[in-house]
C-alpha cells in the first residue's frame, strides 16, 4: 500500500480521492516503471484517455515538476495526483486462508527472485479458460508481497524452472539479461525416432498465428516470399544427444538436451516437430496417435522439462544454478524403456 498525503493530512488509503490531490510516494513495487503506466495501475477504473488528458495538462507531477507519460520513476519520487473519480468496485478482502500450492516447489527464494519447480499442467497466467495460473495463486498466497510478475514464461504442459521476480528492478534487469543472451537455459526432452547426431545447431524462422478457436499456434517458416508481413522471428536452439533407446514393443526414442539461444512461442516443440522428431506426449504438435498408445505405458504428459537455469542474481551478480530434477513421472518412463 502506498503512502497518501493530501495537503491538509497525512494518510493512508486504497484509491484515490475526488476531493483533493493526492500525494503518493514511489515504492520498490513501483520504482523504474513508466509513470504512465504507475497512474493506469493506480486509478483502477480510470479511462486511460483521462490519464493521459492529465499528464498532458501538466497536473500530475513528479517531485512538484511536470513530466512526460514515458517518465519513469525513482524510488522515493513524489508523484501527485489531481482529484479523479474511479469507477472501480473495491474487491472484499480474502477472508479465507488460501491453500498454498507451490510452497513445496521453492527452489530458490530471497528478497529479489523467487524460483520454483513449475509442475506438468499448471498454465503460469489466467487465461484461455484458467482462472487462476501460476502468478494468480503466488498472489493469493502471499497478499502481503508488494510485487510478484513473472520472468518468463512455460508451456502450460512444461515443467521445471520458472522465475518470479520480487523487486521491479529485478525484472528489469533479468529481462535485460535475456535479451542479451546472458541466461543459460537448459531443456529435456524425449522425441520418438532415433537421433543421430552427438551435437546439433538449429536456426529455423517461426511464425505464430491462431485457429479459428483462438488457441496460438506456430509454423515453420520456409518461403520468405509467403511471409507477407514480415512477421516471422528466427529461432536457434543448441541440441545434444544424451541417450538412444530401442524399446521392443514401443519402438525408437532419444532423450536430449536442449540450449535456447532464443525464447520463441514453442519453439523447442516446432523445431523439432520440423525435423521429423516429435516430443513424446506433445498435443498440438506430436503425434497423436503414439502419445495415446503411450498412455497406457504410464506416460500421460509431454516430455519437455526446463532443468537448468544459470544466471547471474539480477541485483548482487552472484552466479545462481537453479536446478529442477526430472519428475517422477518422466524419470519411471525413462525407466520403463530402458527394461
């Protein structure tokens, strides 16, 4: 909660006054935001047009100076804020304790970064159908935290490594790490077929769109001429070999390593879905016929993990290996071919 002085008082509060102006002091929840999109968070049911109509008249200030809508903020900045009428309903307070699910699954936790092993079948947002993802309940379960927002993202049928960010400023900084090609993400997966190749470099341009129901899906670019607006991204993934297996009733797989180089929608699961190596148990892009056949065989999910995630801390630079062992479920089907 923020800190709301009117010029008369001192006091706290959860919106914003029609009244009188009010004074809000920057916190780390809100510290390297634009302060645009501050006052878009702030005035809950405020038409983005009168936000906007306010920076541009010069009554919201920044420490008693007029700013620009991309201005972003300091810790400790004051920011004013003229008298506005929401037309938000405040949402009753949770009365009853919420059950935590991830609790178990902490990797890694201080007061930047919180790290946990994202289990098979938990979308990490609300969404398409889900109510409630992974960051909904992380919020639920802790009311008090100022600030949770997800680093990246996983597939909602992909398990292992996913980061939270505590701190604005640590979002800020591992996205920049990101983007910069300074994490190193390592995948497992099982693909039917018998890979061949000890290493193997991928560069492949993908394009997403969506089914007439709405649900994202990607394609392999292979005619730049086909693709009218320029939408396509490149995507390279670095793969290794790790082990062969030769099952006498389930026939040919490989279990490999995969390095992202890139962080594309599905790409891991596209580009090898290209090369004729299905990931086992995947349902948009597998095949389905084996994947229903492998249910019977214990297996009842896509075999892709994100097992390892080295990083440097957003804030102390410490080198951090974040490390999510392969699930039960995966490893016991492992087991089973190797019988």
């Amino acid at each position: 909660m923020n800190n709301i002085s009117t010029q008369d008082q001192s006091i706290k509060a959860t919106s914003v006054s029609e009244l009188a102006a009010a004074f809000l002091t920057v916190d780390e929840a809100s510290e390297g935001q634009r302060v645009d999109n501050f006052l878009t968070k702030t005035l809950k049911g405020v038409p983005k047009s009168h936000v906007y109509r306010i920076l541009r008249s010069g009554e919201v200030r920044v420490n008693k100076k007029r700013i620009d809508a991309d201005f972003k903020l300091s810790l400790g900045d004051v920011v004013r804020i003229p008298p506005t009428k929401s037309t938000a309903t405040e949402k009753p307070e949770q009365t009853n304790p919420v059950r935590p699910k991830f609790e178990n699954h902490i990797i890694f936790e201080d007061d930047a970064l919180l790290v946990i092993d994202k289990p098979a079948g938990f979308a990490v947002h609300g969404g398409s159908g889900v109510s409630l993802g992974v960051i909904e309940q992380l919020r639920l379960e802790r009311p008090k935290a100022k600030f949770l927002e997800l680093v990246h993202r996983l597939d909602r049928e992909t398990s292992g490594v996913l980061m939270v960010a505590k701190k604005r400023s640590a979002l800020v900084a591992l996205h920049e790490a990101i983007r910069n090609n300074q994490t190193d993400k390592r995948y497992l997966m099982l693909v039917l077929g018998e890979w061949t190749e000890q290493k193997k470099r991928v560069v492949l341009d993908l394009q997403r769109y969506l089914l007439p129901n709405g649900e994202r899906r990607v394609n392999v670019v292979t005619d730049a001429s086909k693709d009218k607006y320029n939408e396509r991204q490149t995507s390279e993934t670095f793969f290794k070999l790790l082990k062969n297996f030769n099952h006498p009733a389930l026939g040919k797989f490989s279990l490999l390593e995969a390095q992202l180089v890139t962080g594309r929608t599905h790409q891991l699961r596209v580009q090898l879905a290209h090369l004729g190596f299905h990931i086992v148990g995947d349902d948009k892009y597998g095949d389905f016929t084996v994947n229903k056949a492998l249910v019977k065989h214990g297996l009842r999910r896509m075999f892709l993990h994100s097992a390892i995630t080295k990083i440097r801390h957003p804030l102390t630079q410490d080198k951090l290996e974040l490390a999510a062992p392969l699930p039960a479920e995966l490893a016991k089907f492992l087991a089973k071919l190797e019988a």
